[in-house]
C-alpha cells in the first residue's frame, strides 16, 4: 500500500497564484481545499494551542497556560483563514473569511452586565464594560460554510470592478456574514442536539455506543472530513471523546503498519505523526481495506471506554496521533488515560 508521493514537475509548481486562479475548478478540486484549509487551521491554532497549554501545565507557568486558551479560543478565524488560503483567496477576501467564520461559528458571546477585574495574560487587570465579547471555540460547520461562501464571492468580484479594495471585502463580508448568521442559527441547536444524543446513548449502552462512535470517527479520520472539527463540531460527550480518540488513533497506527514495508521512511512518518488520510485514493480504490481497520478501531473503543472508562474532552477527540498533541495534553493532565 504505497503512499502517494509527489510527482509534479517543478515547472508546474512555478505557476503564479493568479494562473492557478484562472483554471477552471472542479468541485472535487474545491472539497479537497477547503478539507486542507480545515485541517491546517486546526493543527496551526487548535493543535499548538493544546500544545501550549500542556507545555505551561508541564512548567506551571501560568501565562503559557493562558496564551494556550487563546490559541485554541482561535479555531473559528483560523478556519475562515485556511479555507480561504487554499482557495488562493486575495487578502481582501481573507479578511471578509475571517470574520465571516467568526460570524458563523457562533463562538462570540457578549456580557449583559459590567464584569470587573478582569485580567489579561500579562497582568493587565481592567473592567469590561456591558456588552464585552466573550470567545469560545465555537463551532466549526457553520463557520466553514459561511467563510467558503465569503471566498467564493469574494474571488468571484476580484477584478470584475475598478472597486477592489472596498466592493471584494464588502461584498464578500456581507454575503459569508448573513450567511452565517442564518445557519449558526439552524447548526447550533440541531449539532446541541445531536451531543445530547450521544451522551444520552453511551449511558445506556456504552459498549454499544463506544464501537459506533469508534468506527464512524475513524472512517471521518480516513475521508476529506475533519475528524477533529466534527468531535468539535457536536461537543462529544468525555465518554464519546474517548471512543472518537481512539478510532482515530487507531486509523494512524493500523494504516502505518500495514504499509511499513511498502513505503519509505518519510511516508511512514508521515502517516504516523500528521494524518493517514494519504491512503484515501488507496482505499476508493480497495474499499475492502476498511473493514479489518474499522473493526480493530470499535473494538478497541469498546475495551478503553467501556471497560476501562476512558474519557477525553471534545477539543482533542477526533486528532488521534496528529502531531502527538492528544498524547502529550493527556500526558500533562490526565496520566491514567495517557497509559
């Protein structure tokens, strides 16, 4: 099961950003951008946000710790700019992506009364007036929906117009800010819902519910899909953080060894550390290959989470070993679920 390895030619890696733009796109084309514009951010800002945090945990230096939050408070923009980054979006158009995806990811909340003393992580201590913003990480679906429709108007007007500099950033924030508003609405509660459901499965069943969860996470990890960002996305329960975890970890692990002999050093870690998703035209290709993995994976989930209660917060459920962010967070916090 051979890893596939670049074989561009360097000419055709000389192309400007405006050539690449020219070509007409297909829409597979577009899905693996912005499935790589997700991917990236969360790694980028999710990932070394953990990281951060787990490095201040290590040498109880508090403002690390916080610097950390920050980072991972970061998901939603970073989303917006990734997506927006892979689709060779201007920096108008970014900028428009950035709040668009803020917009849309409903992480933004605002005080009703004055809330004092708060303090940055440098010391700076001051109160916030009524009406101050409060981050969270949000969630991602409705954010990636409205900075892609950001983008997508934004390249669309990009030199239609001597008006650049104020109709892209313009039109392209109104459209992905109306568009997200209108679908955070709807996301939001129906993604609640469907946490609600999982939590409420894994405490009738939570060997039953472990395998499912197991399994459907590791086919995510192994599609174009953000395993990370759906565990956000749904806020899975400890519990279901656990079996998502672990059939994600164990789609990095099975896919590695069953391809060690065939691929070289490079490609090996590659699979083990960032994402075992280079497999995935292997796998259009054998489908069958799925089966044995997925199988391991819910088995696994059903050992860890229903007999050894293993629980992981939803924020690094769906990252398996990438960049080994989930082991060192559990190393740092939680020892026993790190063994």
């Amino acid at each position: 099961m051979d890893a596939p390895l670049s074989t561009t030619p360097a000419k055709e890696e000389a192309k400007t950003v405006s050539d690449m733009k020219e070509q007409p796109r297909k829409v597979s084309e577009v899905v693996f951008d912005v499935s790589q514009g997700i991917s990236n951010a969360i790694l980028a800002v999710l990932g070394m946000g953990l990281l951060m945090a787990s490095i201040g945990n290590i040498f109880h230096y508090t403002p690390l710790i916080q610097a950390g939050l920050m980072g991972q408070k970061m998901l939603a923009p970073a989303l917006g700019v990734g997506i927006a980054m892979m689709m060779r979006a201007n920096i108008l158009t970014t900028g428009a992506a950035l709040i668009a995806a803020t917009v849309g990811s409903n992480a933004v909340y605002f005080t009703s009364a004055v809330s004092p003393a708060t303090h940055t992580a440098t010391g700076w201590v001051a109160d916030q007036a009524a009406g101050s913003l409060v981050m969270t990480s949000g969630q991602p679906v409705s954010a990636v929906l409205a900075a892609l429709l950001a983008v997508l108007v934004g390249n669309w007007l990009t030199g239609k117009t001597p008006l650049d500099m104020m109709l892209v950033p313009l039109g392209a924030v109104l459209a992905g800010t109306f568009f997200g508003l209108a679908t955070a609405s709807v996301t939001t509660p129906f993604l609640n819902w469907v946490s609600e459901e999982l939590a409420s499965t894994m405490k009738i069943n939570p060997f039953l519910g472990a395998f499912v969860v197991a399994v459907v996470w590791f086919l995510f990890l192994m599609t174009p899909a953000s395993s990370a960002a759906l565990a956000i996305a749904v806020m899975l329960d400890p519990l279901s953080g656990g079996a998502a975890l672990v059939g994600t970890t164990a789609g990095f692990v099975i896919y590695t060894a069953m391809g060690w002999k065939q691929n070289d050093l490079g490609a090996n870690l590659a699979q083990i550390i960032v994402t075992p998703k280079v497999q995935f035209p292997n796998l259009l290709k054998s489908p069958l290959l799925l089966f044995g993995p997925a199988l391991i994976a819910g088995v696994s989930a059903i050992f860890a989470v229903g007999i050894f209660n293993f629980k992981v917060p939803y924020a690094i459920a769906g990252l398996g070993l990438n960049g080994f962010i989930a082991p060192i967070a559990l190393a740092t916090s939680d020892s026993r679920g790190f063994v």
